[in-house]
C-alpha cells in the first residue's frame, strides 16, 4: 500500500479546503510526510468529534428500541472513534525524525496504523456477526418509531459527508491512511444502511431482519478490514519496485557516459525515505579515481529523477577479449532457452585461448526455490563448456535472486 502521488489541487475547495486553511495553515504543497500527517491529525479528530455524537444517538435509540442492528451499529462508531485515535497517534509518530535506533526516520508508521485499523475492524465484525446471529435465532419483536428511523438517516448523512470529507483529503495528499478510512467510513454508510432497511421492516412486523442486517453489517466490515490489512501487510513485508520505477532508474543510469550496463536494482522504501542501490558495469582499464567519479555521476543522474538516495556499486568488465563478443553471444542464447533464468551480467572472459576462465552471474526468475540453485549453476556451466569449446579451462557461475520484475 505505498502512498500516491495527489490527484486533486491543493487546497481543496468547499468545507474541506475552509478547515485545511484553518486547520493547517502554512502548509503550501500536497506532497510528503509532513502534510500527510497534519491531514491525518485533522481528519481523525474530525472523525473522533463526529463518530462520538454517532454513537451516542444510535446508542441511545438502540437501547430504547433493544435492536441489535443499531446497537452493533453504535459499538461500530465506537470503533470508529478508536481508529481515529490510531490514525492520529500514528501520524504524528510518523513525522518523527530518524534516530539512533532509527536513522531512516518513522514512515512505516503509517502501514502499522492502517494494519492495526484492520485489526479493530475485525474485532468489531466477528462481535455484529454473533450478535447477529443470535438475534436471527431468537428474534425479538419491536416497532421502530418515525422519530428513531429519521435519526438513523441523519446519522447516515453524517457518515456519507466524513467519507467524502476523508476521501478529499486521501486524494489531495495521497495518504493512503486516510484512503483506508475512507473506505472503512463507506462500510459504515452502507452497514447504517442495512440498520434502515432493519427498522423499517419492524414496522411491518419482519423482527428477524434485525439480526440479518446485524449479520450484514459484519461481512461489510470484514470486506473492508481484509482490504486494509493487504494493503498494509504488503509495504511492511517489502514491495518490489514498480517496473516503470525500475526502467527509469536504468534509464538514467544508462545515459551516463562510461555505463555499459545496469543491474541488481533494489528500492528500500521507508515512507517517504527512498534508497536505490544499484550495480554498474564500466570499462576495466579506467583508473579507481575515473570510476569513482563516474558512480558519482551515476548517483547524481538517478537521484534527479526519481528523488531516492542512489548508491552505486561498480562492476569493472574488460570486453576487449578477443572471445568477450562470443561468449556474450552464447549467454544470450543460452539465457532465451533456460525457463528458470531471467538475464545475466557481470561477464567476465580472462587468459588466453585455450586456457580462458569465464565467470558470470545469472538471475533466477522471481518464485524460484534457492534449492534449484546448484542445479542452474551445474547446467549453465556445461552449457557454456559446450559453448565455448575446449579453449575453456574453468567456469564459474553465480545463481542471485530477481529483486523485481521477472515472475516465473
């Protein structure tokens, strides 16, 4: 779940741009940590000062009437105005700079508030399901006043204006914290939904759908719950880069004189702190004070257009050999036959004729078990042998392991 570039203009317009000018005043760009978290402090006690009237309202009329629906629905809010809590909590931990225990600062603070918003989330369905559940087994008939069903609607009005309320900010900052919420207040209108529906059908004597809708409320917010956790669960475990990510850090790597390849490309991603490490082949006869100069170059290129901190390792390869043209030739064959492999580098053809040593590393498709390993090294070797003939006295293979992009 990495956070997205904003979509709408900054400030936002109507009530929402008023209150980020009130609110968040002095903060002149959409972009980055900081304007994510104020956005967060402020949509949470929005939805804490909200969802607290809410649960009052729907919990006093639910004890009143002894529906289950709108009870579950008033323990719903009260979730709700925990969660806040979570996403405010999280948001200012979020801005805090790196440490000594930290030095990449506290970004992925972010993913955890969105996975503990999930978890409260499903906490709060399994108990509506049980509810629910026991109430469809022993209904219990009531006749929901007017006056009760107008103030459920109103509730729903509420809710319908915090999600958009949410959703304007998500998409005015990219916050993916405040696109959950968005989503676990589209889950409430739609549960508080099924709570009218509920209170109308007491009307008509059909005391069993109370516990229906009970039970409905609890799949809605399951639905939501495990959609927030995914999206949480997969930054903090650690995501491949985009390939379009992937393709302009090569890009640009490859624009510098004196790169004639580029691999091993690896994004760590700390909320908004990004590092690139990649591998560059250069020409091996330059001096160390040229090649040294030329990752710094390097380093300079990808930072301009991806605003990661680059680190650039160097990988010197000599291709005047007179055999460098062929054995590349043959790598290349060899690689478009192998099903488990995705691309080699760091070839290297050294002594002369007849007693040649070759070295390389291969990439293994991304899902391919370490324990094949050993059986692609033994195969590419042959293979090469076969290759190259007897002019080759020994080689050497690497297997590593594709950071993004090649899927078996």
């Amino acid at each position: 779940m990495p956070n997205k570039p904003p979509q709408n203009p900054w400030p936002p317009g109507g009530l929402t741009g008023l209150m980020v000018r009130i609110f968040m005043r002095g903060v002149l760009s959409p972009e980055g940590l900081e304007v994510r978290s104020r956005a967060g402090v402020l949509q949470g006690s929005v939805s804490i000062f909200v969802n607290l009237l809410l649960f009052l309202v729907k919990g006093v009329v639910g004890l009143m009437l002894g529906s289950v629906a709108l009870l579950a629905d008033a323990v719903h809010s009260l979730s709700d105005i925990g969660s806040s809590l979570v996403i405010i909590i999280g948001s200012l931990w979020a801005r805090k700079p790196g440490d000594g225990r930290h030095p990449f600062g506290h970004g992925r603070v972010e993913f955890v508030t969105a996975l503990v918003m999930a978890v409260l989330l499903i906490v709060a369905a399994i108990e509506f399901a049980r509810f629910g559940v026991a109430r469809i087994l022993s209904p219990q008939p009531y006749t929901a006043p007017w006056w009760a069903i107008a103030a459920v609607v109103l509730t729903i009005f509420l809710k319908q204006w915090l999600s958009v309320f949410a959703d304007t900010l998500a998409r005015a900052t990219g916050s993916d914290v405040l696109k959950a919420d968005y989503w676990h207040h589209v889950t409430d209108v739609a549960s508080s939904g099924l709570v009218l529906v509920a209170l109308l059908a007491s009307r008509a004597g059909w005391h069993g759908v109370d516990g229906w809708a009970g039970v409905g409320v609890a799949v809605f917010i399951l639905w939501a719950a495990i959609g927030i956790a995914r999206g949480a669960i997969s930054p903090l475990l650690g995501e491949a880069p985009r390939r379009e990510e992937v393709k302009q850090i090569e890009e640009s790597a490859r624009r510098v004189p004196g790169v004639d390849g580029v691999h091993d490309i690896i994004v760590h991603k700390y909320g908004d702190l990004r590092i690139v490490s990649l591998h560059v082949e250069v020409d091996a006869s330059q001096s160390a004070m040229d090649v040294h100069d030329l990752s710094e170059r390097v380093e300079q290129a990808v930072e301009g257009v991806t605003s990661c901190k680059a680190i650039v390792h160097v990988d010197p390869v000599d291709r005047n050999h007179s055999e460098y043209d062929r054995a590349e030739r043959m790598m290349n064959n060899l690689i478009r036959g192998q099903e488990l492999l995705a691309e080699f580098h760091d070839l290297r053809v050294e002594g002369p004729v007849g007693g040649m040593v070759i070295s390389v590393d291969v990439v293994a498709k991304v899902g391919t078990d370490e324990s094949a390993y050993p059986g692609i090294e033994e195969q590419v070797s042959r293979a090469i042998h076969r290759a190259m003939g007897e002019g080759v006295e020994e080689v050497r293979v690497t297997v590593e392991k594709a950071y993004h992009g090649h899927q078996g």
